[in-house]
C-alpha cells in the first residue's frame, strides 16, 4: 500500500500551476489500494506576513478546491495542519535537532521568500522545510506529489529520515519518495516565461486562478507575454522561447497530451490563433471546478466536518508515530 501525503498552503487563491503540477495527481492517486491524506497547511501559511481574520475562510477555500477538483471525502482524509498541530509542531522539534543549519542555508524557496532582507525573516520562514519534514514524517508517507519547486525540501526530509534512523538504531522513518507527475511540473507565469506562476505573486496578470471567470481567463491568455515567431515545428525550438513553451506546457497538460502532440497540431501557427484554443480548453477545464466550488462555499459547514472527520484520522495516524519516537530518543515514561 502506498500511503501518499501533500499540501497547499491557505495563501491566497489557487492558481492553475497548484492544480496541474499537484492537484490533479493528487485526484488520480486516489485509488488502486492507496491511501491518501491530503492537508491544507495552514501552519506553513503565517511564515509570511497573512491575515489572521482571513485564516480559517483561506483553509475552507482551499478545502473547497480538493474536493472540487476530485479529492473525494471518502477515498481520502482532508485535514488542516493546525488541527493536529501539537503533533506537527511537537515532532518538528525533534528533527530540527537533527537538520543541519547549512541545509536550511541553501533552500531557495527561504531565499525567495526572504528576498534581499534575509536577516529580518523570521525564524519560521526560515524552520519551514522542517515542518513541512514533519507533516511528512509524522504519516510515515511513502509518496509525496508535489510541484518540481518542492523537490529541495522533499530531499531535506529524505535526509532528516534517513539522519534519525541512523542516529536512533532503526529503519523507523520511511522514506519518502517525491512524484512530480505529468507536463506542467513547473508552470510558469504569463507575463515572465522565466519566473514560476504563483498565487503570492504581485501581478494578477501573471497567473490563472482557479476562481477566475471566463472572461478574465481569456483577457489574461490574451494577453499573456508571447514573442514575434510563429509556432515552431519540433519541441526543440521552444528552446529559449520559455513563453511559448510554457503556453504549449499547459495546453499539453490541460488536454491530458504530451507537448509534441500540441506542437504537432499548431506547428507554423500564430499564437493569434493558438491563445484562443487555449482560453477556450483553459475555461472547459478550470470552469467546472470553479463552479463546483463556489457550491461547496455556500455550505462552510459541510467543508467543517469533512475536516473535522480528517482531523480524527489524521491524529489517528501520527499519535503513535510520535509517541515511538519519544520512545527512541528515550524521553522520560515515552
Ligand atoms: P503552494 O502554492 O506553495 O502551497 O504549493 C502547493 C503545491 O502546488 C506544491 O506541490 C507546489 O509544488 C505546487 N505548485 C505551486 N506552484 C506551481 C507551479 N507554478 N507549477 C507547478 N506546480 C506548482
Ligand atoms: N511546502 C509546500 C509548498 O509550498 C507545502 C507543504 C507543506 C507540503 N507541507 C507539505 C507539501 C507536506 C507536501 C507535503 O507547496
């Protein structure tokens, strides 16, 4: 049996890299004897300067978007980070013992994040990968699908595993293995073809979200940032045309293809032609799921319990990992 876990955090709304680097695998994973514990990372999210009356509507909202995306109750536990935080932040401890200050140094995502300013952040941008160690570790996860930007933090918790069972005489933590799954490993944003698409970042020109109406769809593809040549006719000429193979990226993974079948298809086109195929595949895909979230929304309550009947699993699982790890590294009456 695979035990597969991941995470988004509450911040902001999600956007179409969330969905096709991770979402959707996370909807396909369901199944064939798996089981899946998909979180919403809500301790993750206050690394960042965030809104406190804001939390639990981002945690509901982002809820929402596993279950209309795919995630379906009933195959997997969905739960928030914090209603099994004392476990989470409790095991984060004990491995921060164990992980090494000149790996937290080389984490690019802390030096995104933290920006020019490094020395102001705080501690807990900083500690971020080894909560998100524990949130994995804490499962016994044996697969964690993610975006390729996560694969530096999955390699830490790797590290952090195979560092305690070294240091404590048992193969106790499993090792978890990263899925970085489909085309759009990386989406990247529509005004900077170079630059991820994210949901933090400033411009709402850069990114699709997964609220965002038809309209707004297809102004953003529109006018999403392209360069003056057609098409090209092999996958090897989107090489340095990082806009166009970003757009071509996603229609490949929207279409549930490979990008030498789009190219294939558009191979000597315009993207006059191309953005408007593409709006209209976007806007059949993401629709749907908008739809069906703004549904759920209009019963918070219903979104409570299924978190609430995650919560219980969830806490079902970690209670007795933690408590064997307490017992390994020979606390008192563990
Ligand atoms: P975050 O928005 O940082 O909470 O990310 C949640 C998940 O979405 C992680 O698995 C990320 O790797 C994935 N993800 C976020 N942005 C992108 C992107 N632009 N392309 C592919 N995957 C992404
Ligand atoms: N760090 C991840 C991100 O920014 C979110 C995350 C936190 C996560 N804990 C996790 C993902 C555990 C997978 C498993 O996207």
């Amino acid at each position: 049996m695979k035990r597969i876990l991941s995470g988004m955090q509450p911040t902001n709304r999600l956007q179409l890299g969330n969905y096709l680097g991770a979402l959707r695998n996370w909807v396909d994973l369901q199944g064939n004897g798996n089981q899946c514990l998909y979180c919403v990372v809500d301790m993750h999210a206050i690394t960042m300067p965030y809104d406190a009356a804001q939390l639990a509507t981002s945690t509901r909202e982002v809820t929402a978007a596993y279950l209309a995306a795919g995630v379906d109750p009933k195959h997997s536990s969905i739960f928030a980070q914090s209603a099994v935080g004392d476990l989470h932040a409790e095991l984060m401890w004990y491995i921060a013992t164990m992980t090494q200050i000149g790996k937290l140094d080389r984490m690019t995502q802390f030096k995104d994040k933290a920006g020019k300013n490094a020395e102001k952040a705080g501690l807990g941008l900083y500690a971020y990968p080894v909560l998100m160690a524990a949130d994995i570790l804490l499962y016994q996860a044996t697969h964690v699908p993610v975006g390729e930007d996560q694969k530096q933090h999955l390699e830490l918790t790797r590290d952090v595993a195979a560092t305690f069972n070294h240091r404590y005489g048992k193969e106790f933590f499993t090792i978890p293995e990263p899925m970085i799954m489909g085309e759009a490993t990386r989406v990247m944003s529509l005004r900077d073809g170079t630059q991820k698409m994210s949901k933090s970042a400033e411009s709402d020109m850069s990114r699709i979200n997964l609220t965002d109406t038809a309209e707004v769809i297809a102004d953003k593809i529109k006018r999403a940032k392209t360069d003056p040549l057609p098409l090209p006719e092999t996958v090897d000429g989107l090489k340095d045309r990082p806009e166009a193979d970003n757009l071509i990226t996603i229609y490949a993974a929207l279409s549930g293809t490979t990008k030498a079948a789009v190219i294939a298809e558009f191979a000597g086109k315009q993207f006059s032609e191309f953005k408007p195929k593409l709006s209209d595949l976007t806007v059949a895909k993401i629709g749907p799921i908008t739809e069906k979230m703004r549904h759920l929304l209009a019963e918070p309550k219903e979104i409570d319990v299924i978190l609430e009947a995650g919560a219980e699993k969830a806490r079902s699982i970690a209670a007795p990992t933690l408590k064997e790890v307490k017992q390994l590294m020979g606390f008192w009456k563990a």
